[in-house]
C-alpha cells in the first residue's frame, strides 16, 4: 500500500526562534501590528510503501526520531494516510 506522511519539525517553544522573531519584526514594520510570534519550522512530505497504516506510522516516527528532528531543540508532529 502507498502512504503519504506529512511531517511538521518546529523549535521547541523555550527555545529562542531567530528567524521567526526577524519575520515578526519584519511583519511589525510593514504594519502588521497583530501578530504576537512567528516560529519558523519545517513542513516535508513522503510519499513510501508500507504493509500497514501501523507499519507505515512506526517507519515515519522513526525517521522523525533519527533523522528529521533534534529532540534537543526540536520536536515533530505527522500524520500518515494511505493514497492507494
């Protein structure tokens, strides 16, 4: 069966976020003046073969935990669903 995982990796909320406050900033002096924070993080999809849906998330969160996030400083959220 075919599964697309999306994946979210975001900064862990007591960690300073560079990049996100420079786009806050950014936002603040072109008049945006509502937004109160920006995280900044990354959003990857995978399209693979599994022989289950438990399978397929079991592959997914390891990928997550060994290769696309640092538990250190960031942490990940998915969701996978069969596409055929």
């Amino acid at each position: 069966m075919e599964f697309l995982a999306e994946i979210n990796v975001m900064p862990l909320k007591a960690l300073l976020d560079p990049q996100g406050k420079a786009v806050l900033q950014s936002m603040q002096n072109i008049g945006y003046k509502t937004a109160s924070d920006v995280r900044i993080g990354k959003h990857i999809n995978i399209e693979f073969n599994a022989d289950t849906k438990e399978k397929a998330e079991k592959i997914i969160e390891d990928v997550c935990k060994k290769m696309l996030s640092n538990p250190i400083m960031e942490n990940f959220s998915y969701s996978v669903k069969q596409v055929k």
